[in-house]
C-alpha cells in the first residue's frame, strides 16, 4: 500500500454501477482519454468524469490549542466583568443647539462675571463635572457648612448640571458665578417639598447676601407656597424691585389636571416665566398653560403675557448622585436654560450688569420686550398660552437688546 504522497496525480473515476465506488486510475497514461475510459469502463455512450483527490483539512494542534485559550480567556473574562464596555453617557446637545447656546458660546460668552442664585434643593459637587466648581453656598435646610442635595432626587444638583457643567456637556454659563440656596428637601412619600417661609429666606439672601444678577427659581414638586400672595411672593417682588432679573418655572400641572394658570410666582408680571418643550419643539404635555388674566382678573398685556418663552425641557440629561447622569424633564430644566441663557446676553450687554445696583435704571422692560420680539414664534406670531411667544434663542435676544435697548447708564 502506497503512503499518501505516492497518490499525488491520479484520478478518480467512479465505477458506473455506484457512483461511491472510486477506481484511481494514472492520467498520464498513453491513450488514457475520455472516450476511451469510457468504452472500456462501460460508461458508452455517457462520457465519465473523473472525480479529484479530495483532502480532508487537518487543523494542526497548535491552532486547537490556541483556540482553546482564545476562549478560556473570554469565560474568565466574563466571570470578572471584563467584557462590559463603558460607553459614553449621553448628552442634551440638541437642546443648547436648538436656543443657539453652543453657537453663543463660540462667539466668547460663558456667563463670565454674572451671578446667578439658585433656589432649590442644595447641590452635591461629587460629580466629576461639577467637582472644580465654586459654589457660594446657604443652607435653610439644615446647618451644613458644605454643599448638600437634600432632594429625594438630586434636582437642585441637575438643575446646576445645566448650568455649569463643565464636563462631558458643556453646561449653559459654565463661568458665572453660582450661589445655591438649600431651601426645598424630601419628605416621607420622597417628594421634594419647600415651605413659602423657607423659600422666602432664601430669595432674600440671594438679594441681600449673595448680590445675585438673576434668580433662577426652578420649583418643582409638591410645595406650599403656590398662593397668589405670600412669603415667596413678597420676597421676589423685593428682589425685582432691586433690579434683579427673576426667571421661573411655569409649572408641571398642565394637560387635564392644570388649574388654569401657571405656577407662583411665576405669575407676577415683572417674572420671566418658562414652558417646556420637547426636541421635536412641541409643548411638553406638563407644561402648564397661561391665564389670559392675571390674578386681579385684568388682561395680561405683551411683553408680560404668560409664559414668556420656552425653552428645552423634555429627557434632559444632567449631572445626578454617584457621578451618574440623569435624565429629567419638566419646567425646571427649561427655566435653567433660560436663566443661564440670560446671563450669557448679560456679558454681552454689560448695561444690564447696571441693572442691579442703580435705581436710576430700569432694563427690565427693555429685556423681556426684546425677549418677545426675539424668540422662535410657535404660535403664527400671536402669544401661545402654552409657549409663550416662542423658543429661546439667545443670540437673536442678544441681538434684539442691542437694537432696542433705551435704557442708559446715565
């Protein structure tokens, strides 16, 4: 019996009884052709076709023993966690696209010498993004000397993600200057919740104390101080009168349970109140709707019909506990992007700066006129009493100021 390498050049021809039986036979054999394999093998008249050598593949050992390592170091792998992937989180880009932030931002603003004061649940710096952040801190909550999110959910800290970031997403006036009021918290069934006294105290500070530009009033949740008149009402008609920009959330009571109007003191006329949409910029179905009528019953009259603006206020992906991001949706988000968008056209119109220590001064007409004229009508032209008269786009605000602007330092 020959080895292997002494078939090297033969042919098979199957025998014609049965196709499996194979005959070798030599191809360099004189006369050895078709026609006549043919006769002879008893294939006449069909002509046989010779079947080639078939070789089987041998895997050489090496190449199992690789494999077999391959694999034991993906189950070994897997049983430590070493396959899980840390993707990217996501981010709201859209939403700073859509107001034209990133492009304001581009052009050199970032919020640089404004002070802005928030009024919410306190803020915890331990996110990475907000861990190089100067945060000028008050506490009406508890007596801790260092930054605290009191929230069931850590609002106040993605209310200041917004703001501030200044990792992963950009946040919208990362450079200003911010002051945090701890003054809502939790309760038993994990609602944030606020007092009007509490709230109160803390708009005042943020007047007196901190020397805010603008107060950022994202109040969300289940607090008691939604009367027409009040603690917090008193508080914020002071710090307008201070020549204070005041920026506040509609409210999340909209669709079938909204009571008609939106949230205090968000209904004040001199407040720049905010409605949420979504990234399709369509209300948000929260969104609390604006009465024709103000709480005297008399007409609202343009600049201060309500809401004034809306702003991105749907899944907005924010900073949270644990170094985690978060995703929120509501008035809230919406309002920190107008506040933050404000003191973007405030470092550009450092009149407005002015603002808050003369009394021979008042911009505040100038800027919620140039506000109406300026945003992104939803509504034909004509106030939406959903979304106001339009969306939030801070470069044509900028712009608009410029072009209106009567108020002077004299």
């Amino acid at each position: 019996m020959f080895g292997d390498d002494r078939l090297e050049g033969l042919e098979y021809l199957p025998e014609p009884t049965d196709s499996r039986i194979l005959s070798a036979v030599d191809s360099t054999v004189v006369d050895h052709d078709t026609e006549w394999r043919s006769a002879v093998m008893g294939y006449s008249p069909d002509v046989v076709r010779p079947v080639s050598k078939i070789r089987r593949k041998i895997t050489p050992l090496g190449s199992i023993i690789t494999i077999c390592f391959i694999g034991l170091i993906f189950v070994l792998a897997y049983r430590m966690d070493l396959l899980l992937v840390q993707l990217p989180p996501p981010t709201s880009e859209w939403a700073f696209e859509s107001t034209g932030i990133r492009d304001f931002q581009d052009e050199g603003y970032s919020g640089e010498g404004v002070r802005i004061c928030m009024v919410d649940t306190g803020v915890s710096l331990e996110h990475e993004s907000l861990e190089d952040m100067d945060v000028v801190w008050r506490d009406f909550v508890s007596d801790s000397t260092e930054p605290t999110d009191y929230g069931a959910t850590p609002h106040g800290t993605m209310m200041v993600g917004i703001l501030a970031s200044n990792y992963h997403q950009l946040g919208v006036s990362p450079n200003a200057t911010i002051g945090m009021a701890a003054s809502l918290s939790s309760n038993e069934d994990g609602d944030n919740v606020g007092d009007s006294r509490l709230v109160a105290e803390a708009i005042d500070w943020c007047r007196e104390d901190f020397q805010a530009n603008i107060i950022s009033l994202s109040l969300g949740g289940k607090e008691d101080f939604t009367t027409r008149e009040g603690a917090t009402v008193s508080a914020v008609r002071q710090a307008i009168d201070s020549g204070i920009f005041v920026v506040s959330a509609a409210g999340n009571d909209g669709g079938g349970d909204d009571d008609g109007d939106v949230a205090s003191p968000a209904h004040l006329d001199d407040v720049i109140t905010v409605g949420a949409l979504t990234k399709d910029e369509l209300k948000w179905e929260n969104s609390s709707i604006g009465s024709l009528q103000d709480s005297n019953g008399e007409l609202r009259q343009w600049p201060n019909q309500k809401p004034e603006v809306s702003a991105p206020g749907y899944q907005i992906v924010s900073t949270g506990d644990n170094n985690d991001w978060y995703v929120s949706s509501g008035t809230s988000d919406a309002t920190v992007f107008v506040s933050g968008a404000l003191a973007l056209v405030i470092e550009a119109n450092p009149v407005l700066l002015e603002n808050r220590n003369s009394a021979d001064i008042d911009c505040l007409s100038d800027l919620k006129m140039s506000l109406a004229n300026s945003s992104r009508s939803l509504g034909g032209g004509e106030h939406d009493q959903f979304t106001g008269y339009g969306i939030l786009d801070v470069g044509a605000w900028s712009t608009e100021f410029r072009l209106t602007q009567t108020c002077f330092v004299p």
